[in-house]
C-alpha cells in the first residue's frame, strides 16, 4: 500500500498505524502538564522551582523508566507492553483530576511517568527490528509524536477556557482510555528477539546478561552517543517545562471571543510546537540519504543560536518572534529522527530494545533534571540566563558530536 509516497507492506502500515495513535496520546499528555504549570504556581501560591522540582518527579521517571522498559521490549509483546501504557496514563490523569495538594499532583505526575516510560523503548525498537525505509518510518512516527505534542497544549488551552483544570485532566485520561481500545483492535505482527519466559526474564542468568549487553554497549561509541542525548534531553525539558511562562513575556493581550477570553501567548506554545512536525519529516527523509552524524551537528549548533537570542526576540514584538519561533520548533525536533537513526546504526538488533532503554533514560530521565534546573535559574536568576545556559548545552551537544563524527570516521574500513 502506497503511504505519504513509500509502499508499505500490511505489517508495516500496522505497526505504523499501532505506534503512531499510541505516540501521538504519550507526547499528548507530556506537553499538556506545562501548561498545568502555569495554573498551579497560582492556584497553590508557589515558586517556579517547587514546581519545577514536581514535575521532575514524572517527567524524570518518564525516561528512568526507559531502562526496565527497553530490556522488557526485548521479551515481551510490545502490543501488551504498549497498552498498558496507554491504560496507565490514563490513570495516573484521573488521579490527577481529584488531586487538591502539590503532594497529590507528584503522584499523578509519578503514575504517569511510569506508565509513559514503556512506549518509546518499546515502539522504537519494534519500528527498528520491523520496516525497511527507517528514517522515513521514523519520521512518520515523530510526526504522529509532533500531532500530540502540538495537540496536547492546544486541546488544554481550548478546554480550560470551559472547565476547570480537574475536569481537563479527566478529559484527557478518557482519551487515552479511548485509544488504548481503538488500538487494541489493531493487529501487528507481535515480535521481540528474546525469551518471553516470565522466570526466565527474572531469572539470574538473565539479568547476567543484561548486565553484560549494558556494559558491552557502554564499552564502545554507544556512551558518546548516550552523553549527547542527555544534553539533548537536558535542552528539550528545560526549555519546553516552562516556555509558556517565558511567552508571558510576549506584548500580546488577550482576545475575546464570544466573552471567552483566551491567552495569546499559549497559542503561540501550541504553534511552535506543531512546527516540529515539519522538522521531524525533514530529517527523516534525510535519515534515508545520508547519515545522521553531519544534519544532527547543524541541528545542534542551530538550537544554540537560537537559544541566545530567542528570548530579544520575544522581547522585540510578534514578526521577529514568529521567525524565531517557528526555527525553534522546527530543529527541537528535527533531532529526534536523526538520534533514533544514528542509535540503530551502532547497536545490534538483538539489544535494540535495551539500547532504546538506555537512551531514553538519558534524554527522558537525567534529562528531566533541566525542569528543575529552569525552574530555579527563574526563580533565582533570570530568564536571559536559563537561556544563556542552554545554549552553553547545545555547544556542548555540537562538540562532543564532532568528535563523534571524527572517531567514526577514523575507526571506519573506508
């Protein structure tokens, strides 16, 4: 079957079709929590760090998660795996829908946290082990990602302009609940490489070699390759956990719409975000030319631009923030195919779920730290520092990916 230009076969359209609903409601759910943030830090009359230190607590379990995650994508159904996802988040959101406490609010965000954790080792490794044009597919995938990323805020946006935001989060948990039974009807071909022995996974002899697959990976460029992911995860939390604070910046008022009042600025959240899809296409037809090493340092190196002089440009009035706006959203993105390419293409197939893991705890988990991170440089500082820093982040990203690109260059028989 012909799909966006590619001839897919009935498995592949399959497991893209699985994939993409289940990453679309993962990323849905992750970006409609910042705005949560702005309501939160009044309603419960509290700091941007209290808050920042809160949401770490889902978000850096979202990637920590990762780890016992990828090394279950290597044994278990990744169709099971993947619905228990989707159930779990739609949980942990009607727990959040009755919390009245930031204590309770941490909880939500940690059900959820470890619920989101499955999808990303367990969808990518099953994308890799599974279609021929990976970069594309990849691409596909983010973008179905970029659907929910730009969805979630907007659709959060929109309904917090009716409801309260505790009915907005059991609205968003019924959705997940929704799609976990429109995929269950999906059905892909269910694969992983391992024993699916429940004792067997749990055993002694499997957990060795675990172990040694985790030391055998680290061993190599893998743990360049997982250092340049955690800036990048670094750079993606930070600047996306508290962006709707710093667009409050932006000399916009509300409009007024049949007596409803809507916030510009949040939109322009939603916009950024949904230019990322373009991005994500971009560099997923580019995964299937060329590789990754040489796009993913421009995409680097762009983002530390951009960084020093986003927030002049928000300060300096609507055309020129646009423009930064939109490349902003465009390269935050157009990373995440081409760091999915790049980790296929130096690791085995049979650890490609536990390499997933790995990463994903890196760009996800200690990733999660750059909430935190924000929320004091805001809290303490000023915005023109946090920026300042993630722009030192991203110099950093482009120079160690240099030395990547050269080692691999030296160590290559060609």
């Amino acid at each position: 079957m012909i799909f966006g230009g590619i001839n897919l076969n009935k498995i592949d359209l399959s497991i893209l079709k699985f994939v993409s609903m289940a990453h679309a409601t993962v990323h849905t759910f992750e970006l409609s929590i910042p705005i949560f943030v702005v309501i939160w830090l009044s309603e419960f009359d509290t700091t941007p760090a209290i808050i920042g230190l809160i949401v770490t607590v889902g978000y850096g379990l979202f990637g920590l998660g990762s780890l016992p995650s990828g090394i279950l994508a290597d044994h278990i159904s990744s169709k099971k795996l993947i619905l228990l996802c989707l159930l779990g988040m739609a949980t942990s959101f009607y727990i959040l829908s009755m919390s009245h406490s930031l204590f309770s609010i941490a909880f939500a965000l940690f059900v959820w946290g470890a619920a989101a954790s499955i999808y990303h080792p367990t969808g990518l490794s099953l994308i890799s082990r599974k279609v021929e044009s990976i970069g594309t597919i990849y691409a596909y995938h983010g973008i179905a990602g970029n659907i929910g990323t730009a969805f979630g805020p907007l659709a959060t946006i929109l309904l917090l302009v009716f409801f309260d935001w505790r009915y907005v989060a059991a609205i968003l948990a019924t959705l997940s609940l929704f799609v976990a039974i429109a995929s269950s009807q999906i059905k892909i071909e269910d694969t992983f490489s391992g024993n699916s022995d429940t004792q067997y996974i749990l055993s002694n002899n499997a957990l060795r070699k675990t172990s040694s697959n985790i030391k055998f990976l680290l061993a190599g460029v893998f743990l360049l390759i997982f250092i340049l992911v955690v800036s990048y995860g670094f750079y993606y939390r930070s600047i996306l956990t508290f962006l709707p604070v710093v667009l409050s910046l932006l000399k916009t008022d509300p409009i007024s719409i049949l007596g409803f009042s809507f916030e510009t600025s949040n939109y322009f959240y939603a916009g950024i975000l949904t230019i990322g899809a373009l991005g994500q296409y971009v560099a997923g037809k580019i995964s299937d030319r060329f590789r990754p090493e040489s796009p993913l340092l421009l995409g680097y190196f762009t983002l530390g631009a951009l960084s020093l002089f986003f927030l002049p440009a928000v300060q300096s009035g609507i055309m020129l923030f646009a423009l930064f706006g939109m490349a902003l959203g465009f390269f935050l993105f157009f990373i995440q195919p081409l760091q999915a390419t790049l980790i296929s293409l130096h690791t085995p197939e049979e650890t490609r779920g536990l390499s997933f893991g790995i990463t994903f705890t890196g760009v996800y988990g200690i990733g999660a730290i750059g909430g935190a991170v924000a929320g004091g440089l805001l809290t303490y500082f000023s915005p023109l520092f946090l920026f300042v820093t993630l722009a030192l982040v991203m110099l950093f990203a482009s120079c160690l990916l240099y030395v990547i690109k050269k080692s691999l260059s030296f160590n290559s028989p060609n």
